[in-house]
C-alpha cells in the first residue's frame, strides 16, 4: 500500500467475516493535493499482493491512530473503521 504515490500512511487489519473468517481492510492518509480513487488504489494493491491480501475495502482518513509511543493503535482503527462503515 505504501509504494503508492499518493499514499502517506496506511494501516491494514483483519475484521470478522460470516463466510471466510476475516476479511481484510486498509485505512490510508493520503499525501496532501492527492485524491486517488479507492479501485485506484485497490488496483495497485491487486497487482502487488495475492488476491487474498487485497483489502475489501479501503477507507480514506485524515489521520491513522496512534498510541502514546507511536504504534497503531488497533482498537482505535477497528473502532474508526466500525463509526464509517456501519
């Protein structure tokens, strides 16, 4: 994800899926002056990694949480990924 030019930060996690398990998500912070669409970004993705790497979907936001000591912040992302999509 990050080998794209528009993309600042990126954090990819797994959520619960009824069928498979899990299913992959990707939040990105973009670069400033850029606004790539997500099948952009999904594309780039699907020529870099296998098909069960790709995100099923990706969220633009404007910053990736982060703990204290500057990790991601797991529970904050599938707590801000939950508030966007549901």
């Amino acid at each position: 994800m990050l080998e794209h030019p528009s993309i600042a930060e990126a954090a990819t996690f797994g959520i619960p899926d009824k069928i498979y398990g899990e299913e992959v998500v990707s939040l990105v912070k973009l670069k400033a002056g850029t606004s790539p669409g997500e099948e952009e970004l999904l594309a780039h993705c699907r020529a870099r990694v296998n098909k069960e790497m790709v995100p099923k979907t990706i969220l633009v936001v404007e910053e990736i949480p982060k703990s204290d000591r500057g990790k991601v912040a797991k529970q904050q992302l599938l707590d801000l990924y939950y508030s966007r999509t549901i």
